[in-house]
C-alpha cells in the first residue's frame, strides 16, 4: 500500500468537506474538554477528601456552666465523658480545649478582622472535647452514642460541611460529564456523516480501484484516517484548553485558594500526563470505531 497514496487522499478528503471537517473538530474539541474537565474534577474531589480526612474531628461542644466551673476537665460530666471518648474503639485521640484556649485560638483565626475580635468575649466561647477518628467516615457512631448526654450542649462533625463540598462538586462534575455526552453524541453524528459524504463523492474512483483489485480495506483506510485525523485535531484542541484552563484559572484565579488549603486542585502535569492523553486516545479510538461502523453500514463498495 502507497502511504502517499492514502496521505493525498486524506487531504483531499479533509479539504473538499473542510465546513463539515471544521465543525466536527469543534465539537469533538468542546465534547472532549467538557470531559476532561469531568476528569479534572472528579480528581479534585478525590485530592480534597483526601486533604480533609486526615484533618476531620469531631468537636463536642460543653454547656456553658461546664465549661466555665472546670477548666481542666477533671470534674463529671467533662472527665467521666473525656474518659469514655478515649477507651472507645472508634476514637483515635482526644484533646480538651478550654474556654480561654478557645478564645486564643479565635483570636489566630481572625487576626486580620481586628474589629471581630474586640467583639468576641472569652465566656462567649465553650470549652470542647476534639474527637479524632479511627476512622473519619464514621463520625455518626460517636453522634448516636453522646447526643444528648449530660454537659454536652451540641456536637459538630466536620465531615458534614466535607460532605457538602464534595456533594456540590460532584454536582458539578455530573453536569460537566451529561453536556459532553451530549456533544460527544452530535460529534459521532458529524463524523458518520462526513465519511458517508466523503465516500459518495469518492465512489466512482473507488469503484475503479476494486475493479482492478484493490482491497476493501485499501479503499476504505483514508476515509477512516480522515475521520481520526480530524478527532485527534478535536483532541489537541481540548487539550490545549485544558491547559490554558489550568495556567490562567487554576493557578491564577484559584490559587490563593489552594495555597490556604481550602480546595486541593490538580497539578498541570496530571492535566498533560493523565488527561492530556486520555482524550487524545477516546478521540481516535471513537473516531475510528464510528467511521468503520458507519463504512461497514452505508458503504457497498
């Protein structure tokens, strides 16, 4: 088989369908960065769970004649309930923070808000017991065993507002990933037809070229070439996006967030390394399986 050959006809192919040829790279490129946008995502979710589970606690709030008569927790309920939390299985570690060390602790946080702390009193603040977890998911077990317990006046797990990042994340992930199917499905549409075009108006040569003994799959290879070249151009395309995305958002706009530890974000080199080349690859293997299908189907030559 002549590799000039099948390079000219591929040309061809993509210049005399250059309208179609260029829609369907656009909408392969945008299905494709929708998708690897899903990727980066779903990468973000994981990288920030991860952040924050070594970190969750659950904080166990004390009533406020508890928390301003025993200051050293060594008086019932604060120490018979210091002591349970550490003889259970679940929990990892315990520490006690007192009304004051609340209140210093308050006063790191908000350190540039000085207006905030002048309002904030020491007695406004209860003293807590910080409950590390063996295991950070399961912070509903200490919830269900101490609600309600004596000196206790509320617990919080950190893992709820976790959750509702996550949650929210991953909102916007499955919405991310149903638009580029949708796209992905108009652009297998743009590459059926443009095979299908493509060996129309190419059917008298071909037919020719099976007369005087050429394979099927001779005559057929530059209109699955075609296809692929223009998916893996879409390919390139959304990559490159990604990686304008990534320079000029995720370390711009959002760095300050991920330098504060708010949000884990991925790095460029998983966007060049991991996605980069998951797209360039579905963008070929689609465009080949969708222009051998639709050859196998339309085409009789």
């Amino acid at each position: 088989m002549r590799a000039s050959f099948v390079f000219s006809e591929v040309v061809t192919g993509l210049r005399r369908n250059v309208t179609m040829t260029i829609a369907m790279i656009l909408t392969t490129a945008i299905s494709l960065a929708m998708l690897g946008g899903g990727l980066l995502i779903a990468q973000t979710v994981d990288l920030t769970k991860e952040r924050y589970l070594d970190d969750i606690e659950v904080s166990i709030f004390l009533t406020d004649d508890v928390s301003a008569n025993d200051e050293s927790c060594t008086e019932d309920p604060c120490a018979a309930l210091r002591q349970s939390l550490e003889e259970s299985d679940e929990v990892e570690t315990v520490i006690y923070q007192s009304r004051d060390e609340a209140y210093e602790s308050f006063q790191r946080i908000f350190e540039e808000q000085p207006e905030l702390v002048e309002l904030a009193r020491p007695e406004a603040l209860p003293a807590s017991l910080r409950v590390r977890l063996v295991d950070p998911e399961r912070a509903d077990v200490i919830t269900e065993e101490y609600e309600g317990e004596a000196g206790i006046a509320q617990i919080q797990d950190q893992g709820v507002f976790l959750e509702r990042l996550i949650d929210g994340l991953n909102s916007f992930r499955n919405i991310t990933l149903v638009g580029s199917l949708a796209l992905l499905a108009a652009a297998l549409l743009l590459i059926a037809n443009m095979v299908q075009i493509s060996a129309f108006t190419r059917r008298t040569e071909v037919g020719i070229m099976r007369l005087v003994g050429a394979t099927r799959w001779y005559t057929q290879l530059p209109f699955l070439l075609e296809a692929m070249v223009a998916g893996v151009i879409g390919a390139i395309l959304a990559a490159g996006s990604l990686v304008g995305l990534q320079l000029f958002v995720v370390d711009g706009v959002l760095a300050e967030l991920r330098e504060a530890g708010i949000i884990s974000l991925p790095s460029l080199l998983y966007t060049v390394l991991i996605v980069a080349p998951v797209l360039l690859v579905s963008a070929m293997v689609i465009s080949a399986v969708t222009g051998y299908v639709t050859l196998r189907m339309y085409v009789r030559h």
